[in-house]
C-alpha cells in the first residue's frame, strides 16, 4: 500500500494564455498545482510550448518520487501538429532530462471534455482565449472551429476584440457611446487614448483583447446595449458551432452530455442564447459544467495511460 502511494501521475492542460501543471495520486486526487506561461503550438511554436509545458512540470515534479505518467493536451495538437507529436513530445523530455515514465500527448478537447465527465461518448465546446467544439460517439470524432483566434467566433478574444471596435468608435464619434469606455479606462488604469494603444498592442496582445471580453461582459451586466449584443452575439456563434457537432454525430434526439468548458460561459447574456438555441435543436442535451478546472480531464487521462 505505501508503495502505491508513493506513486504519482502529471496532468498538463496548455492553452493560448497559461498552462497549468497538477500532481495527483494514482486515485486522481490533486496534490499541487501551478502555472506558467502560453503553451498554444499555433501561437507560439514547439520550442517555446515545449519550454512552458517543461517548466510547469518540474515546478509539481516531487523529489524522490515516482511519476509514472504524464499526459499533456494541447491546443492544436491534433490538426495541423498531429504529425509532429513525436518532436514536440521530444522537445518536452529533453528539457525534463532525467524523467523515465510515460509521456503522451493530446488534444486539449479531449481534457477538458473529460474534466467534467468520466465517460467517452458527448460534447465539449471551449471558449477561453480561443473556442472550440468537439464531440465523439463510438469511433466517430467531429470537430468543429478552433481555426485560430483570427477566427474563433464566440471566443474571448473575438468577443474583446468587438468591445475594442466598439470602444474606438465610441471615442472617435462615428458610433454610439458605450459604458465598455468608461469600465475598460477604469479597469486598466488609464487616462489617455494612446496610453490605451500601449496597452492593447503590447508584447501579449491576444490575452490583453481576450481581458475586454470580461469588461464588455460588466458592461452588458449593467445594461449597456451595445456590450449585451456583443455578449448574445458570442453565445449565437457558440451555440452555431457545438450544433453543427451535434448534428453531424446524429445526438439531436438522443440524450448525451455536453460539457462547457472556459470563461465566456460565466457570462450571463452569452449562456443564456447559447442553451436556448441548442435545447431547441437538442432538447435531450445535459449541460456540464466541471468543478474543477479543466487540468483534472488531464490528470484522468495520465491515470489511464499507465
């Protein structure tokens, strides 16, 4: 018994602004977590993923203990870096150096689907930085958006990047006022209008426009119209994409499982058009939403690599 309990598993949980690290016993109960910095493939390539994810690892990595295995899910990582799995996977094991358990890698959809769920069959739509939906029923796998944040409707990025627009026209005079304005200076601090370029072009731009996805959501709170279209709008464009899965498994009429997974779903205006328009498509759907963060799913799927 004290040898099994002297035994550990690694869940890695990568996404475009953090990647989180937790050491759990081999009955998933986490012990200690941290985070470091981006680890998204498509943003900021395999070296510099691969430094991130390295370094969450070594930071829950316990001393003169036994890690058996390490499951690492990544954004990206099964569309256009899927046949790169074997170097990024390399890259990771070089900086670890003397680490001699397993390690694999995997779609991030995949964690944070089994972050709320212990089966393998139903949905997971994610909306962080990024958003993505993504679904399984027997061998069948459907995956629908998750281009890139140059796309990703619905996502925080998208959703702050219509509040900025909506902010510069606002001071420019050639749209409406909105209380985003007013919260966004407030929010950040400043004063002046360059001083608010400064600030949204820096170095980590993507996390900075994602952050005003959160202040048009206070705004919509308190009733600004144009900030609550901006939210109805993101909760449209989610609810498009985890349809388009749930059409192309064949679940509309069947009872299944659909975890949401990611920041945009605490707000209010953007939950509530995204479960009326899937209950009219799928009126069988069980909405999830994990207690725990999505680095749990991780966690699960180390255990069962062993």
């Amino acid at each position: 018994m004290r040898n099994k309990k002297s035994k550990y598993v690694i869940g890695v949980d990568g996404g475009g602004t953090k990647t989180e690290a937790a050491l759990a016993d081999l009955k998933g109960k986490i012990l200690k977590s941290t985070k470091t910095g981006p680890s998204n493939l498509r943003n900021i390539g395999i070296e510099k993923s691969a430094e991130n994810i390295a370094l969450a690892i070594k930071k829950v990595l316990p001393k003169g203990r036994k890690v058996l295995s390490i499951f690492v899910g990544l954004a990206a990582v099964e569309e256009e870096y899927k046949f790169k799995k074997g170097k990024i996977k390399k890259e990771i094991l070089k900086k670890l150096r003397n680490f001699k358990g397993n390690l694999a890698i995997g779609s991030d959809q995949l964690v944070a689907f089994r972050s709320g769920i212990d089966g393998r069959d139903g949905v997971v739509l994610i909306s962080g930085t990024g958003c993505v939906a993504r679904g399984w029923r027997g061998r069948k796998d459907v995956k629908v958006s998750g281009w890139g944040w140059l796309n990703d409707e619905g996502s925080g990025f998208w959703a702050g990047q219509k509040g900025f627009q909506a902010v510069l026209e606002d001071l420019d005079g050639r749209g409406p006022k909105t209380k985003i304005t007013k919260l966004l200076f407030r929010n950040w601090k400043i004063r002046r209008q360059e001083n608010l370029l400064k600030k949204t072009y820096s170095e980590d731009f993507v996390h900075q426009i994602s952050l005003i996805s959160k202040v048009a959501d206070e705004a919509a709170k308190k009733g600004d119209k144009i900030a609550t279209s901006i939210m109805k709008e993101s909760g449209k464009e989610l609810s498009e994409s985890a349809i388009t899965v749930i059409e192309k498994l064949n679940l509309r009429k069947k009872k299944f499982p659909l975890v949401l997974v990611g920041k945009m779903f605490k707000s209010e205006a953007c939950l509530r058009i995204l479960k009326r328009d899937i209950r009219k498509r799928a009126p069988k759907v069980k909405f999830i939403f994990p207690r725990q963060e999505p680095v749990i799913g991780a966690v699960k799927l180390a255990i069962e690599n062993i």
